[in-house]
C-alpha cells in the first residue's frame, strides 16, 4: 500500500490514516485478486520514498476503501518517529 505526497505530513504527525490519501493518483492499493481485509496488519510507504512509514492494522478492506473513497482506514499504528519506532533493542 502506498500514500500520496498530501498525506505523508498527516501521518508522520500521528493523524488517522484516511481513504483519499490511499484511493488517489498517488496513492496504491492492491488489485481485487489481493485484496486486504479489515483487521489485516499492513505496512504503508509513502509515494516517493522507499521507506515504510506506517504499520498497523486496517479498519476496512481494500475493496471497501476503492468503493467508499473516504473514511479512516487505520487509526491506531506506529509511524515513523514515534516512540516505538525509535526504541533501541539490545
């Protein structure tokens, strides 16, 4: 999954994760043969970056965000910088 340029700053700030930023030009989602479902732990990268930039679960299917084109699609997950992403294990 990918997010459009527009969205990177609302994500890295810790904001819901919404459908336009996924559904529009810049954004990707799989195709209807691979499919995501809600509940599905999915790591997310930015348009642009080779990086990932978010991981967490989905509260609504791929195909339902394609349909709705709106709506929050994740709201809890860790971003890059956060406190988790930071932590040092050694």
């Amino acid at each position: 999954m990918q997010i459009d340029r527009g969205a990177i700053r609302f994500v890295l700030s810790g904001a819901a994760l919404m459908a336009p930023g996924l559904t529009s030009p810049g954004g990707r989602l799989p195709d209807a043969e691979h499919a995501l479902q809600a509940g599905q732990v999915v790591a997310v990268r930015a348009e642009g970056k080779e990086e990932i930039c978010l991981v967490g679960p989905l509260k609504m299917g791929t195909e339902e965000m394609k349909q709705k084109g709106k709506g929050v699609v994740m709201d809890e997950g860790h971003y890059l910088g956060d406190g988790l992403w930071r932590l040092k294990l050694e």
